[in-house]
C-alpha cells in the first residue's frame, strides 16, 4: 500500500492498551472523547465497542456459582438465583440489539456513562 494509506491507518491496539485506555474512562479520569485525542483514536464507536466489551468480560468473570451449589432447602434463595440469571440474559440480549441498532444506523445509541441529567 501506499505510504499515505499506512500513515492513516488506525492503529492496532493490544487487549492491556484497550483496558488501559477503558479503565481511565472508568474511572472518571478522562471521557470518551478526551481518550479519543489522548491516544488518536478516530472513531468513538471504536472506544465505545471497547467499553461494552470490557463490561461483558468484567461480568463473565464475575458470574456467581450455578445453582446447582446452593443448598437444595432454601427455595427463596433458588428462585432469586433464577431471576437474577434471567435478568443478565435480558441485558445480554437487549446490549446486542443495540449494537446491531447502531451497527445499521451509524448511530450511538448508548447513553454517555457519567452523563449528568
């Protein structure tokens, strides 16, 4: 390719530059626009895709045992457990329409973390 093309080639990213650049929007140190320019990032889409990603794998990481580990005597306990499970395949859900929503109208759709009301 040409060297004007390299030259304007997004750069490649490593997983710990990603979570690098995801926690300190976490944190409330920067915004997603402010890494944007920190770090040349063209497309805030790319930073946003990053944000759902981490928290998917932040909450994968964070699943509590199956059920079948809670004591078979507590039926409260069992039934909550179910509706918590299907409370997290609904937001599983519900965040892939959204992707796929912005994906086909170029739009973000994602409320801002942090926006103030």
């Amino acid at each position: 390719g040409s060297s004007e093309y390299l030259a304007n080639r997004q750069k490649r990213r490593s997983p710990s530059e990603r979570n690098k650049i995801i926690r300190e929007i976490l944190s409330g140190r920067s915004t997603i626009s402010e890494v944007q320019l920190k770090y040349g990032i063209d497309c805030r889409d790319t930073v946003t895709k990053w944000l759902r990603e981490y928290k998917r794998d932040e909450q994968e990481l964070s699943v509590p045992p199956p059920i079948d580990n809670i004591p078979q005597e507590d039926p409260q306990l069992i039934e909550m457990q179910k509706e918590l499970e299907m409370a997290r395949l609904k937001i599983r859900a519900l965040e892939i329409v959204v992707d796929i929503a912005s994906d086909q109208f170029k739009v973000d759709i994602i409320k801002k973390f942090g926006a103030k009301q």
